[in-house]
C-alpha cells in the first residue's frame, strides 16, 4: 500500500487548482458561502464534490474553480491525498 499525506488549501478567489499528482481531491463548499462551481459542476452550501483515481494512478487536472456573486465571502477548502515518500 502507498504511503500518502493530506494536503489542504483555502481558496478564496476564483482561479484553478492543480491536482498535482494526487490520488484523490475534494472541494468542500462550506455554509453561507457564496456560489461557486468547479469544472462548471456547481457545489451546493455544505456540500463536496470528490474525485478519485483508480488503484495506481494520479491526477494531474487544472481544476477551474469559479465563485458567483453573493452576499457571503468565497469560500472552499480542497483537500488532497498525495503520494508520499
């Protein structure tokens, strides 16, 4: 079994994110944050979207992360397992 570490980010900010070689990543949108869509899939309040990779292989996607206009912040945490050692 590979070794892995977890890695998290706050982004606050439309702009892309780089998987960079990971084997899974989630991007949570917390509660009362404005509207924001990854990949053009919007993400409801409280909601993830999590991609995963098949046994062996890892992701090397530009994700695109836009923030729609709203009263609250922008606001989405990305956590991503990555190889590690």
């Amino acid at each position: 079994m590979a070794k892995t570490q977890v890695q998290s980010e706050f982004v606050g900010k439309s702009q892309n994110i780089e998987a960079e070689g990971c084997f899974s990543i989630n991007f949570f949108r917390p509660t009362s944050s404005n509207p924001v869509s990854v990949m053009g899939i919007p993400l409801e309040e409280g909601s993830s979207l999590k991609i995963e990779q098949n046994v062996g292989d890892t992701d090397h996607t530009f994700y695109e992360v836009v923030f729609g206009s709203g009263a609250s912040g922008n606001q989405l945490y990305v956590t991503k397992i990555m190889p590690f050692g």
